[in-house]
C-alpha cells in the first residue's frame, strides 16, 4: 500500500475549551463564553474522523491557538465579513459556549459570532436583527419586458377597457 506523509503540527497549539496545564502551569481555558479573539489567518481544510474540517489560527487570551470552525460559524462569519476567509484576517469574533452531548460524549460546542447573536434559553444561535442577503438585480430579458407591460395594462391582458360596462 503507497503511503504519503502528512503534516500534523504546525508548531501551534489547540484552543482547548476547558482549563488545563501545560509543563507544569495551570491556564483558564482559551475559549471561554464572552471572550472576544482575533482571526489570524485565512483557515485551512483539514480531514478529521468526521470529515473535512476548517481549522483556523486565532489569538485567544493564552496567544495564539489553532481551533475548528464549525459550519454555524462559518455561516455568520461569511454574511458578516463575506465570503472570502482572507478577508476575516485581522476581525474579531465573540465566543459562545454551549454544553451538549454529541455522539454520546458530552462536548463544549464553541461558536464564532459577531454582534447580535447569543444563545437563547434552549441553546439555540440567534441574532436580534438578522442579516439581510445582498441582493443582486439582473437586467430583464426582453421577453420578460414584455410579460410586465402586458401584466401592467388595466386588464391584465393587454387589451384595452374600453366600452366595458363593468
């Protein structure tokens, strides 16, 4: 069987939502509920036992750390930053925490939000104001210039009123 290398490590630590120690010292965690990071770099695609995961490089309150956005974050960092990750380098995101039980583990699910959203009473992500979609006009086919004109006479077949008692 061909085997191939792959990297594992990039010299940076995980964000753990949990406290810990490390050579003998004891940290908070790096991601607690409240804590405001900063988006270092523009993520990269990892394949994990669940499959293809987006890491990212943040700067939490224990330096910089590398941690999975899950695809809820992704979605209010894309309709708040855009869609290009690059262009998330250098913003802030708050973080939500929420326990839960996944696959029978109980797990802490870390969110990246922007103003607005928090967690209602049943755990759920919700915004205050939601975020309206850009929309984007297309010109109007001639033919569909000449449904509306026929769509805006009086009768709404193109044929005029005219003499009609009713």
């Amino acid at each position: 069987m061909q085997m191939t290398t792959k990297a594992t490590s990039t010299g940076v630590g995980y964000a753990s939502k949990s406290d810990y120690e490390y050579e003998g010292k004891n940290y908070e965690a790096d991601l607690q509920h409240g804590d405001i990071v900063t988006i270092l770099d523009g993520g990269s695609v990892e394949e994990s036992q669940f499959g293809p995961q987006h890491y990212f490089l943040i700067k939490t309150r224990n330096g910089e750390k590398r941690t999975p956005f899950n695809q809820s974050s992704i979605n209010i960092l894309v309709a708040a930053y855009g869609a290009e990750s690059e262009q998330w380098i250098g913003k802030e995101a708050k973080i939500l925490t929420k326990k839960t039980v996944i696959a029978g583990k109980k797990v802490i699910v870390a969110y990246f939000v922007v103003k607005g959203w928090y967690l209602d009473d049943f755990g759920d992500l919700t915004i205050d104001t939601p975020v309206q979609p850009e929309t984007i006009l297309t010109p109007k086919t001639d033919a569909q210039k000449e449904v509306e004109a026929i769509r805006n006479t009086p009768s709404g077949d193109g044929i005029k009123e005219e003499g009609i008692p009713f």
